[in-house]
C-alpha cells in the first residue's frame, strides 16, 4: 500500500504532464490555450452565446459544479445537461448514447461552447453530443485521459489530455484544468 505523499506525486505527474492539441492533432502551448479558451468564452458571452458542459458519472459531477462556476464566479452563461428527468426520458425514448445530442439539438445554437468532459474519451452519448454539437457549428473543447488514440481526442478543436488509466487522476486533473480555466478568467495571478 502506498502512502498519500505518493499519491499525490503521482497526481502531480498526471498534471505536469496534461497535453493540448487542436482538431489536426497539433500539439499546442498550454497557457497559450488557456488564454485562448478564456478569449472564446468572453467573446461567445458577449455575442449572447453560452458555455454547455457535458459528462457521465463523476464527470457529469465536473459538468454540473462547473457550470454553476462559471455562472455564479465567471458571470457567463453556462448549463449542464446532466437533469435526472432528461437523462431518463432521452434515455428510455431515444437511447442512452442520445441523451446529451438530444439535449444539444434542443437547446445549442452556433458558435456555442461545448466542453466534453470523459475520462475515457470512448463514452458513446459524449461523442454524440460532440457530433450533434460540431454539426450546429458550435466550438468543442475536449476533456479526455486513458488512451492517448480515445476517440474523443481528435474532435474537439481544442483538446486536453490527461495521460493516466486511472479515474481518480484524470478526473482531479479535469477538474483543475476547468478551475484553471476560470480562476484566470476572473483576474488570478501567482504569487510568490
């Protein structure tokens, strides 16, 4: 059994070493993404668009706690399409993999931002949702970990990676990177 100090050295690993790339797979500069995401938010805001996150299972937790973030702290609008009654009417009438597509069908307009949050990246209604998504011109943000080839990699125009098998680190490391996001967004700096 290992100890939290190594727990935590192994979190930090994960972190330190989180890629980014853009729809052709080119590597891009973090901080640089950073800023840019933050840019396309204030910019969708501006132009009356919002910010749709979506997720299953802790990252459906991710989805919710971050679009009340960004709603309340950010001042953008932001929703999550994780309510118990649509997952399970979408889900019991149109099938699981539709409940976030459908949701997106409904309720996304162009030039939206969706941020697609799966550890795997391999969740079938997260793709669906990136399609229905890219198909309405919205700009996708991708959140995947596990398998460097995961599907959902490759289709976000922007898409971080968290290099880890394991949910605990992917997911903490999701959930830094939208903090990250929106902490700079509301004017953080380093102090020393």
């Amino acid at each position: 059994m290992s100890g939290l100090s190594e727990y935590l050295d192994t979190l930090k690993k994960a972190a330190d070493n989180v890629a980014v790339s853009d729809q052709y797979s080119l590597r891009l500069d973090r901080d640089e993404t950073i800023t840019k995401v933050i840019e396309l938010m204030r910019n969708g805001s501006m132009n009356g668009n919002k910010i749709i996150f979506v997720g299953n299972g802790g990252s459906a937790s991710i989805a919710s706690h971050m679009a009340i973030d960004y709603s309340k702290n950010g001042r953008l609008p932001a929703v999550s399409f994780n309510d118990g009654a649509a997952l399970t009417c979408i889900g019991n009438d149109l099938g699981y993999e539709n409940v976030f597509s459908e949701q997106i069908k409904l309720h996304a307009k162009q030039e939206d931002l969706l941020i697609a949050i799966s550890s795997s990246g391999a969740s079938k209604n997260i793709l669906n949702a990136v399609a229905q998504a890219r198909s309405m011109g919205c700009t996708i943000v991708t959140m995947s970990g596990f398998s460097e080839e995961n599907s959902l990699r490759q289709l976000g125009d922007i898409n971080w990676y968290v290099p880890s098998s394991e949910y605990g680190f992917v997911e903490i490391t999701h959930l830094t990177l939208c903090h990250a996001i929106l902490d700079n967004l509301m004017g953080w700096h380093a102090h020393n």
